[in-house]
C-alpha cells in the first residue's frame, strides 16, 4: 500500500446528525459524528445497543439521509444526488452483505454472484469475477442452488456477490449473526482476505468481539457518539471495552 493510497477514503461521514421522530418522540441516534473509512481497511463498527452504529452504516452507505452534517463515498456527496444517481452509485460503488443471505433460491451460485450486474446490463470484469470465485472457495458449487448449500456456503455468496462489481466500499451488517461460529468465523476470515487481496474496503457493523477482532479497527459508538477507536483489535481487548461501556451506563 503506497503513502497516497493509506490516506484516501473510501467513505466518511462528517458531523454527521440524525434525528427520528419530534418533540417527545424524538430520538437523535446520530449526534455529531465523524469518521472516516480507510481504502484498503477492515473497519468494524461497534456499540451497545441503540448506540447508533446500524443508522451509521446505513446513513454512510447510502440507504438512510442525513438530519445534517455530510456522507461521502469517495469524494462524492451524497447529500447531492438526486435519488437516480443515488441508485446509481449504490449500484455501481457500493456492495452490501447483510445477516439474511437475500440469495435469490432459483438461481445457481454463479447467478446469484453476477446477479446485480445482470440486472445491470453489464458483463463486469470475467478475470475478476474467476478469481473472486476461488477467494470464496466456491469453484466447485457454481451450479448449485442456495438450498443446496450450508448457512456459511450461502454467506460466501453473498460477499463475492458484494464484490463482484468490484465496489469502492462493501458495507456488512451483522454478517454472521445467522451462522455458527466455525460458518461465523470461515465468512470473517473471507471478508479479511478480500480487503487485503482485492485492495477493496470493508466497513462491518457487529455486536461480536470475536468478529470485530477480524478487523484492522474498531470504532466505537455510544449514545449515537463516537466515542473510541482501536487499531489491531482482539477479542479480549474489544470485549474489555464493551464491558466499561456496561459500568458508564
């Protein structure tokens, strides 16, 4: 990774505020955030519940809006873009894992990995999609159906799914949350390899310690605030500090 490279952004949000609901309903679950999500970088997101870190996601991704404050992918505001070129560039900067796999049960695992360029209109990169299939370990279940396969098969669609069109960032939320922890820790270790053997930025919503220590850096939030950062992360480490968020409240 070159100088230039390690300071680049793949997404931030900055200041970034939101607020649901009004008057006595009113919940602000973003209050004043900035972060930034490195290119080339594992960045899990963590918190206790309600801290915000699902809203982050959703709000950095493109999904969600702003109250106030700014989301960028790359160098692009969001806060700009009209909804079809939202669309577009969730559909071309932007992959997404989620806990449910969202595998689509007619289709192969083949067409399940390219199905959001097919819906596209577009080929996308065969050389990439090829080696892509291998980091997955998936060569050999191409022509298999979802039901076909194990809740940890079914994920490793899901990622190269994710990266099939080769995204600036692939946001996961909660990946493993519907798997075992040998299925949970095969997808983490996936996620790891496809950050450092594509160059690509993953940014993980978990409540695991033992999934964020996969990452290269926590961020942690606390009543919709970003109130800690861990590089090098370990599960002992990561539960230490969730613990003290337990005694701070």
């Amino acid at each position: 990774m070159t100088a230039t490279t390690a300071i680049r952004t793949a997404a931030r949000v900055v200041d970034a505020v939101k607020v649901y609901g009004r008057g006595d309903t009113e919940v602000r679950a973003l209050d004043g955030v900035s972060v930034d999500f490195p290119v080339g970088r594992f960045t899990a997101i963590m918190g206790p519940s309600g801290s915000g870190k699902s809203t982050l996601m959703h709000c950095a991704a493109g999904l969600d809006t702003l109250t106030s404050g700014t989301a960028y992918i790359g160098d692009t505001h969001l806060g700009g873009l009209d909804d079809r070129r939202l669309t577009l560039l969730r559909r071309d900067r932007v992959g997404f894992v989620f806990q449910a796999f969202n595998l689509v049960p007619t289709l192969s695992v083949a067409e399940n990995i390219t199905l959001p360029l097919d819906l596209a209109g577009g080929q996308g990169d065969t050389e990439w999609i090829d080696a892509l299939i291998d980091v997955v370990g998936l060569r050999d279940r191409l022509h298999h159906r979802p039901s076909e396969l194990s809740g940890g098969q079914q994920q490793r669609v899901a990622v190269a799914r994710a990266f099939a069109g080769q995204p600036d960032v692939v946001f996961a939320d909660e990946p493993t949350g519907n798997l075992d922890s040998r299925s949970g820790d095969e997808v983490l270790g996936l996620l790891g390899r496809a950050v450092r053997q594509t160059s690509r930025t993953v940014v993980m919503v978990t409540h695991d310690p033992v999934a964020a220590a996969h990452a290269d850096e926590v961020v942690f939030l606390a009543d919709g605030r970003l109130v800690d950062r861990m590089e090098s992360p370990t599960a002992d480490k990561v539960l230490d500090r969730m613990k003290a968020f337990e005694v701070s409240s």
